[in-house]
C-alpha cells in the first residue's frame, strides 16, 4: 500500500490507544466499542501495510 506512512500510522494507533484508555476509566462503553473496533482495523492495517 503506496502512500501509507508507517510514522504516522503508529502515531494515530497510539492516539487512538489512549482513547481505549479513556474509555475504560470513564466506564463509557459506547466509546470503548467505538475506538475498539477503531483500534482493531488500524492493528489490520499496520499489519497489511508491513507485510509488504
């Protein structure tokens, strides 16, 4: 995947991260399955991204 920058992909997983995090100690649910499922498709596309 051209034009994907690795740098900036992990900065964005780790934004997002804290945001699960967030989530989890305000016991807010909604936003813990937001950024989860968030959190699970950016981990797919670092792994797609790398793979290559």
């Amino acid at each position: 995947m051209n034009g994907i920058d690795i740098k900036n992909l992990d900065e964005v997983i780790a934004k997002t991260f804290n945001e699960v995090t967030t989530a989890i100690n305000a016991h807010n649910e909604k936003s813990l399955h937001m950024y989860s499922a968030a959190l699970r498709a950016l981990v797919e596309l670092r792994r797609e991204v790398t793979s290559k």
